[in-house]
C-alpha cells in the first residue's frame, strides 16, 4: 500500500468527468487499498479517483464517527444514484483538495446507490445521514464537480484565490 498525492484545486483534472472502469483487475484493487490509506491518514471520510490524478470513476469512504469505532472502509466501483429523497438535508462540507475551507451544502438527506465492488458483484443501498452527504460529494468529483460549484460566484472565487495562494507557496515549499 502507499500514500498517493492528493490534487489541490484549481486542477483541471478535478473539473473532468472520470471514466467508467471496465474490469476490477490488480491495478484497481492497487488504487483501492492505497485510496484507503490515502484516506485515513489525510485524514478525511471519503475519497474520490481523481483526487489522486486517476480518471477512474471509482470512490472510498468511510463515515464511522467515533474514534474508537470499527472501521467501515467502503469502496464504490462505477457508483450510480438511482433514487434521492425530496427531503434535504444541509452540511458544512470540506473537500481533501480544497484544504481548511467549508461551507454549507443543501443535497438529498437520502439517496440509493448502486455499484460494483471489488469483488465484481452489483451492490444497491440505501444511505442517509453523512454517509448520503459523503457519497454525493465523492459522485461530484467523479463528474468533475466540487462542493464549491454550488456556492455564489463570489465565495467560490474567494476560495478559489485563496487555493491559488496556498499552491503558490507550497511550490515555494
Ligand atoms: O472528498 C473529499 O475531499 C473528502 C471529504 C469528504 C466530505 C467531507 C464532508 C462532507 C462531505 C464529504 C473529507 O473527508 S474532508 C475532511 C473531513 O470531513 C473529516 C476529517 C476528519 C474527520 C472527520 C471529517
Ligand atoms: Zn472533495
């Protein structure tokens, strides 16, 4: 397993739509285990393929909340959402590639989920709570889409500079 480089927006590759993964081979399972890792140490609930520069439309998470809890490491292969409620629900989200910025974000409080596990096998399920707020983020970046698309032109330009500063500097390092 290893640690893979998180993308900071602005990047082009997080504003792309990923592509379908056709098989679940030695290289997916790689990326899904080092997904993981990647995830846990950030440390963060959920992580998205493009995240780590690779365009597959693939995701992990994991939104126990107690520190002490079992892990429930999640991995989504080709995720699709077939069914949201009316009722929403609001969330001060943060994203892993737009680092110690949140904002409150209105989606679905429920939606089902179907997708392809590492073991090949279509799963559908149900999610609500931050579990259903995680996994629509993570879809999101699988459609080149962040948290921050759904915020005023002027708070996303705020944060957007503020990121341009931050990678300035780190390049700087
Ligand atoms: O996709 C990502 O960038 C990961 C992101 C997921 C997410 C957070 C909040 C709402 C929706 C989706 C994160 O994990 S940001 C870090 C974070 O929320 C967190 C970190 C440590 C403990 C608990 C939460
Ligand atoms: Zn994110």
């Amino acid at each position: 397993m290893a640690l893979r480089k998180i993308l900071i927006h602005p990047d082009p590759r997080l504003k792309k739509a990923a592509d379908p993964v056709s098989a679940v081979n030695d290289d997916i399972r790689r990326l899904a285990d080092d997904m993981l890792e990647t995830m846990y140490d950030a440390p963060g609930i959920g992580l998205a393929a493009p995240q780590v520069a690779m365009m597959h439309r693939m995701l992990v998470m994991d939104c126990t909340k107690e520190d002490d809890a079992t892990p429930a490491p999640m991995v989504l292969i080709n995720p699709q959402i077939t069914w949201s409620s009316e009722e929403r629900s609001v969330y001060d989200e943060g994203c892993l590639s737009i680092p110690e910025q949140y904002a409150e974000v209105e989606r679905p409080a429920e939606v089902e989920v179907e997708w392809m596990g590492l073991d090949g096998q279509t799963t559908r399920e149900r999610f609500d709570g931050l579990w259903a707020t995680c996994v629509q983020h993570e879809i999101d970046h699988l459609d080149g889409k962040l948290f921050i698309d759904y915020l005023k032109p002027l708070k996303r330009q705020m944060i957007t500079r503020k990121m341009q500063k931050l990678k300035r500097e780190m390049a700087r390092g």
